[in-house]
C-alpha cells in the first residue's frame, strides 16, 4: 500500500525532523522532504502521524533540514492540516516561522496559540498533522 509517507516526489530530499513536544508512540511516522526552488527558496513538506501512546505534551515544533536557516527578518508563514481520528475531524491552519522550526502551528481564531495537547484536539493515535510551505533562506 503507498501512503502519503512512502512516496518522496522527484527532485525531494528526505529527512527526519526533529520534533519538540511531540511523541509519536509505537508505530508513529515523521517524514520531512524539502528541494530548493531556487538558491534562496526553500520548499518543505512534512507530515507526522501518530501510533499507539503517541501524544502532543506541550506547544508543538517541528525542526527544518540540517543546514537550513530561514530568513528571520520577513514574516514566513507556511501552511497547516491536521486530522483527528476518532471523530473523523479535519482542521486547517496556519504556522507562523521561526529561523529553524515550524514554530507556531494555529487553528482558528485563537490567537498565539499554537497545536498543543489539547488543541485543537486532544492527540492520540493515528491522528496526522501536515506542514507545508515556500520560504526564503539566508
């Protein structure tokens, strides 16, 4: 079976991201891909889903490719998706950048705050959160 974690389209890079606050469980994935768009754009995929025990213990980030250092002097935005399993519920949002991280992952009218464990749902098993943008690098 092919799934959105074993496919890496041509022209992408692997990797793994480092995660902060976030434990996957037994049978959870990470999988990041990047390529650059040019010599000072990035573009970066990542999709996360969580296995048995797996759970958001805090204010989630997820790491960029080794090496990689966005530009902190413009506001970078990328794009969000996450998908509770049990109901069957999607959200859309937002991650607000950070030189080194998808930094502040926000669903809805909330503010500041950013995917944790209670939002926008509780995290358990099989849930996925997507992460996605084109950024400039220095």
């Amino acid at each position: 079976m092919t799934t959105i974690h074993s496919v890496i389209a041509a022209g992408y890079t692997a990797y793994t991201p480092a995660l902060t606050n976030i434990t996957l469980g037994t049978g959870g994935t990470a999988l990041g891909r990047y390529r650059w768009l040019n010599s000072t754009t990035i573009r970066i995929r990542v999709a996360l889903t969580l296995g048995t025990g797996g759970n958001f213990n805090g204010v989630a980030e997820v790491g960029l490719p080794a090496g990689v250092t966005l530009d902190g002097t413009v506001t970078q935005i990328g794009t969000a998706a996450a998908g509770d399993s049990a109901p069957f519920q999607r959200y859309s949002g937002v991650v607000w950048m950070s030189t080194t991280t998808f930094s502040r992952v926000i669903f809805g009218n909330t503010g500041n705050t950013g995917a944790n464990a209670g939002y926008p749902f509780t995290w358990a098993a099989a849930d996925v959160l997507l992460l996605s943008g084109d950024f400039e690098t220095v």
